[in-house]
C-alpha cells in the first residue's frame, strides 16, 4: 500500500463517495478515519467474487476498530459470532444458530410486529403534527422486535440500544467507544447466565440450549452471537425503514402509488435495499496470503473491505443504476451481502420493513417531508447508512 492513501470521507455525499469509488477501478486504496489502511473493492462483479475467496478470511485477526483498546476479553467475547470467522467453525456455528433462527418463527412474529407498529403509529398520531419518523417509530420498532425475539428484557433495552449505537458509530472512528462496548458485553454476559438457570422460550434461550451431536455454543460464541443480532438486527432494519420512508416521501407519487398498490411494496424494498443500501459495507477482511487482488498486488495481513452500496449502484450490473425505479425488475443487490455469509436476519428485516412501511403509509396518507429533501441529514457510518432524523409532517 502506498504511504499516503486517501481518508475514508464518510462526511461528503454518497454521489460523491461512489463516483469516485468506481473512477478509481476495481480496488482503491484509502485510510479509515481512524488512520488504518485498508483495500476498498467497489464494483459489484468484484465483490462478490471477493465475498466468496476463502483467501479473504472473516476471522478476527486484526483489532481495526479499536486498535488494542479493548481488553482481550471483551474483544473475543464480542468478535466469535459468525461473521467474523471462517469455515469449518463458521459452518458449525451457523448450524446451530439456524436451528433456533428458523424461517417459522420469524413469520410467527408478523402479528406481534403489527401490533408493536400499530402502538407506535397510535403514539405519533395523538402526538404533535410533526414528527421525527426515525426517533418515533424506524428506530423503536426494529429494538422492540428483536429484544422480544432474543428474550432482552424491557428494562435493558435502552441501554442495549444505546450501546449498539455507540459501537456502530466508532467502527473506524478515531475514537472507539470502549466504555460502552465492555459495559454492553458485561450486560450479555449476565443475561446468558440468568437464561441458563431461568429459560424462556425466547432466541437466546434456544441458543444455549442448541446443540448438533456433541457440539454447542461455546459461551464467547453465544455471547458474539447475541451481540450481532442485537448490532444487526435493530439498527441495519432502522436504516432500511427510515430509507424507504424517505424514498417515499420525498416522492410523494410514489407513496401515493405504495398506497394504491400494496402489492408493490416487497419490490420497492428490493430497490431500496439497493438505492440506499441500509449496510454500505460488509465486515473487514484479512488477506491471508499475498494475492493478486483483481489487478493489484496485496499483501498477507492487509485489509480489504468490500463496498455493498457502492457494487449496488455499479452501471454494469444494473441499468440506470443512480435511478431509483420503484420496479426494477433485475436487481441483485449485495445489501444482505453474497455467498455464506449472507445475512441471516434477512427474511426478519424484509418482513419488518414491510409492515413498518406499508401500515405508515396506510395511516397517514397526507404525509410529507417537514423539510427540503436535501436538508436531511445522514449519520456517517462506516459500515451503515441511515438518517439522523426524518421529519414529516403527518397531516400532510
């Protein structure tokens, strides 16, 4: 790698940041906020070829994100999920966390997920005219679902929210929240260890009670676990909402035609998966033996980070791909990421997304942005993208 890369600019406009991705070729070399360099993979062919080469490995080998802070404990007891490690382990680990994520149990939860979001948009209705849609409904609805899947009791899940925002946020940031990570980790710790002796018929339950043959979670591993689908599962179907709502609204034809043709609705949230892809970039991998990576040289120990959003608005794999066309018939987003690693959580979040949305609109069918478009504002996140705030006017 060169000595001077670009920074990462997670501040500037994501027209920017992805016209300058894809001028740069295949592979670019920039600098994480926080100083540490990495090889970014931009176009969508690539990615997912490099989503697949088990050369690019997902096992924790290298403490980018907080460069050491954490103590050795924490780190292993937060980064042992899934994702961040490789078969045969990642195989095993997966198989046992299917058998208690199974595609029953997320449809079983529709009903519990329409109540929660008709609580929520009775809450905006009797309130003041003008609402923010993310601090009032995208943001609490995906915290309630999953703490009730996962067994969080209600009394923890501000702080879990608070947490996982917090380690969202300093992914690659100059300053990594350490404080808030160990207490979050701490806090998993003592809610699988009350699960063990006082079950429930929740997920984490079923997590510590999954086994195939001999094998089980180990407890870092069912901690990991518990970690990332709380991280995953509240703030990626946060962005995925509040996205859509914004796509929506700030078109307000397209809202109306949502409204007039609920069918419609799973294809629209394909094209914002794509368009403003909730999960901009999958985990960090580590080079594991020097390699040519698509016409450059990269070495054992590098870094590469793959660029969902940017593959998803690659020209060469979708026509008009800085449109957004609500029926885009071909689109083979990479927002749930490609090949064993693919998102677990997806059918959760496509099935929340659904709901969360299409009841909004059923409600308030005058709604309209409180504000320009352009004047709202996005969190810079590194690995996420989803709004600070979205400000509607619900009455119209």
């Amino acid at each position: 790698m060169s000595d001077s890369p670009d920074v990462l600019d997670l501040t500037g406009t994501v027209q920017d940041f992805l016209t300058s991705m894809h001028a740069a070729g295949p592979v670019r070399q920039v600098r994480l906020p926080n100083g540490v360099p990495v090889w970014m993979v931009t176009r969508h062919a690539e990615v997912r070829e490099a989503l697949n080469d088990p050369r690019l490995s997902n096992r924790d080998q290298h403490d980018w994100f907080d460069q050491g802070a954490l103590s050795p404990q924490v780190r292993s007891a937060m980064n042992t999920s899934m994702l961040r490690i490789d078969p045969p382990d990642h195989t095993r680990l997966r198989r046992l966390v299917a058998k208690a994520f199974v595609p029953r149990r997320i449809e079983a939860l529709r009903p519990r997920v329409e109540h929660l979001s008709g609580d929520l948009l009775d809450r905006l209705a009797a309130g003041a005219d003008e609402a923010d849609l993310i601090a009032g409904y995208a943001s609490p609805l995906p915290v309630q679902v999953i703490s009730e899947l996962l067994g969080v009791p209600v009394e923890d899940r501000a702080n879990f929210r608070r947490w996982a925002d917090a380690f969202s946020a300093g992914l690659g940031a100059p300053v990594f929240p350490v404080r808030e990570v160990t207490d979050f980790v701490a806090h998993l710790q003592g809610l699988v260890a009350r699960r063990r002796v006082d079950p429930d018929d929740a997920l984490l339950s079923a997590l510590i009670a999954a086994r195939d043959q001999a094998d089980r979670l180990t407890e870092d591993e069912l901690i990991s676990t518990a970690f990332l689908f709380v991280v995953a599962g509240h703030e990626t179907t946060t962005n995925l909402i509040g996205n859509g709502l914004y796509l929506l609204l700030r078109t307000p034809e397209l809202a109306d035609h949502i409204r007039a043709h609920p069918e419609d609705l799973p294809q629209a949230i394909e094209e914002f998966l794509r368009y403003e892809s909730p999960v901009t970039g999958a985990a960090l991998r580590t080079v594991t033996t020097a390699m040519n990576l698509f016409g450059t040289e990269v070495a054992a120990g590098d870094l590469v980070m793959v660029s969902l959003h940017a593959a998803n608005r690659d020209g060469a794999a979708f026509a008009d791909a800085d449109r957004f066309l609500m029926n885009r018939e071909r689109n083979p987003h990479l927002s749930f990421g490609y090949g064993i690693h693919f998102c677990m959580g997806a059918p959760l979040a496509r099935m929340e997304a659904q709901v969360a949305i299409g009841d909004f609109l059923a409600r308030f069918p005058q709604a309209r942005l409180a504000v320009d478009a352009d004047a709202i504002e996005w969190h810079p996140g590194l690995l996420t993208r989803g709004l600070a705030a979205l400000p509607v006017r619900l009455a119209g």
